[in-house]
C-alpha cells in the first residue's frame, strides 16, 4: 500500500462492527490483487483476528438478544400460568 491508501483508509469511520468487517475484507483484496500476502502475512494475520473478534461479537450480541426474548417469553407464559391459577 502506498500512502495513498493510508489516507483513504485513515479518513474511515468505523461505527458498526460491518464497517469494521467491510474494511478489513477490502484492505485484505488490496493485498491479494498486488500479490503481496507473504511480506504482508503479520498485517494479513492481525486484520484477520480483528475480523473474527468482530464476528464474535456480532454473533455474541445475536445470542443475548435470543437469550432476552426467551425470558420474556417464560416470563410472559409464567404470569398466564398464575393467573390461571
């Protein structure tokens, strides 16, 4: 990458974490078009572990939402059951 692309990338605002994934998916193109992954493999490597964390948390953040609307529903079902009763 030359400095120009330093500056392209530089200006980003990376407020969700798909701006973060959409980022890294194109910096590691980049890369890959200009055949340069093997002197690139440790940049290759960290925007990598920066993409799983990302995906992580995306995936962390679907569960507790999953998770939260399970409670409601037992929350929810155990009220009818007393009112039942």
């Amino acid at each position: 990458m030359d400095s120009n692309d330093n500056r392209k990338y530089s200006c980003l605002k990376l407020e969700t974490l798909d701006d973060v994934k959409a980022i890294i998916t194109e910096v590691l193109e980049e890369i890959r078009s200009q055949s340069k992954a093997v002197e690139m493999s440790g940049r290759i490597c960290n925007l990598l572990q920066v993409w799983l964390k990302a995906h992580e948390i995306a995936k962390a953040t679907d569960f507790e939402e999953r998770i939260g609307w399970l409670e409601q529903q037992a929350h929810k079902s155990k009220i009818q059951v007393e009112e039942l009763e």
